[in-house]
C-alpha cells in the first residue's frame, strides 16, 4: 500500500506545473497552526486567571447570570482566537505577496536559493505530498543581526552571524496523510545538502512556539535553538495575547 512507514520518496526540483498544489500546501500549513496557537494561548496560566475573572465579572454584573459569565468568557477567547488567526494570516498574505508571488524568478533563477517538492506514488501517479524552500542569505550583504533575529534582546546562545553565510530554510509542509513517515526529515536533509554545496556555515529555520512537532523533529536532527523574539510584524499586543514566539534554530555545517 502507498501509506506503508517505509514508503519511498522522490524529491526534486520544483517545476511551474506545481504551483497549484504548492499554494495549496503552503495556505494549509500556515493555517492548521492556528488553532494549536490558540489552545496552547487559551491553556496558559495567566490567560486561565484571566478567563476566570472575567467570566466572574460576567457573572457578578449580570446580576448572577451563568449566561453572562459564559457570554463574557467566550469573548476573552474570541480575542485570542482572533489574535492566533490574525498573526497567521498576516504571515500568510506577506509570505503570498514576496518570495511565493513568483516562486520560479525568487528561488530557481537564484542559484543561492532552492525549492523542492516530494513526490509520492499514488495509484500509479505521482503526488506532490511535501515541499521545502532554502533562501541563502550572504552575511553582512544581507544586513544580517542577531539582535534583529533575537528581537533586540541578547541572550548567550545567540551566534554571531555578521560575517558568515547560511541558509534560510521555510516553506516545509507535508500533506496530513503523508506525515509520520519520516518526510519532513528528508525534505530538511535536501535543504542541508543544498547548504552543504553551496560553502553555507549553517542552515537556519525559525519555528513557532505552537510548532511543537517539528521542533521534535529539527532537534533530532541537530538542530540548536540559537535565539527566540516576538517580533512578527503584527500589532505587538496580538503576538503578546497570542503568546507565541518564534524560535530561531541553527544545524552548522
């Protein structure tokens, strides 16, 4: 069967006939994270007190109506939902309207840059069921600053990368029926042989906090968490409601 744990993966350049199902890849990855945001948001301690205080107010004001304690509840979680959402969709629209607008002149053209899709046997036809991407960045020409990646924050793990080039990896997605069979892993191996060719010092890839599984993942392969900010180019309070924050994690090569 085609979803057997040791099926065989063939991963190769993108090509123009692929655009289709890599946006559909792409829109998918980015927002199936926003509900684990949310939960993981809504679960955190301060965000249960402040559930619970508002929901009393509700229920205090209403005149001890469970109605309002619940009505007054469900809008605190309507906020942070809308913040998870609006955090996700900004990236989204950004990311749409840059480097995935013209996927073919941003990375193909670019020898520095890379994108790669899976392909899967499916009934005899091959199936795109993964993607990556690899954008090099070249040092001090791209105006790279670990204080900008950590947010404006120092901390003792972050590396000095003003003179170095690497890669920037993104765009990893895999289709839900195809994960767990160790895709992910190989499509991240393409992009650090790729590094490896092109002399890069390392090759980095930020994750979300709500990432879980593929932080798992990335430090299995020996990744390390080299900053960490909040900084996503969105109302601050959204990210700072949303309590998401993006790690940085490096593999040098």
């Amino acid at each position: 069967m085609a979803h057997k744990n040791d099926i065989q993966f063939t991963i190769r350049e993108y090509s123009p006939s692929d655009e289709h199902v890599v946006m559909s890849l792409f829109r998918d990855g980015i927002l199936e994270h926003i509900y684990p945001a949310f939960f993981k948001a809504m679960s955190n301690p301060d965000h249960v007190g402040i559930t619970l205080s508002i929901s009393m107010a509700g229920y205090v004001l209403g005149g001890s109506s469970y109605f309002q304690a619940f009505l007054f509840g469900c809008t605190w979680a309507c906020l942070i939902y809308y913040c998870c959402h609006d955090i996700h969709d900004s990236y989204m629209k950004g990311r749409l309207s840059t480097d995935m607008a013209d996927i073919q002149a941003t990375y193909l053209e670019n020898p520095d840059n890379g994108f790669w899709v899976a392909e899967a046997d499916v009934n005899g036809q091959a199936k795109v069921v993964g993607m990556v991407a690899v954008m090099g960045k070249r040092g001090k020409e791209e105006g790279v600053k670990s204080e900008d990646w950590n947010g404006g924050v120092s901390t003792e793990d972050v590396q000095d990368v003003g003179d170095r080039s690497y890669g920037l990896m993104s765009h990893v997605a895999v289709k839900f029926l195809w994960r767990n069979k160790k895709l992910g892993s190989q499509l991240t191996l393409k992009a650090l042989d790729f590094c490896k060719e092109r002399g890069y010092s390392c090759l980095t890839v930020n994750v979300s906090t709500p990432q879980t599984a593929a932080f798992s993942m990335y430090h299995k392969l020996g990744f390390v968490q080299t900053a960490s900010h909040c900084n996503m180019h969105v109302n601050q309070w959204f990210a700072k409601l949303a309590r998401i924050n993006v790690i940085q994690i490096d593999k040098f090569i």
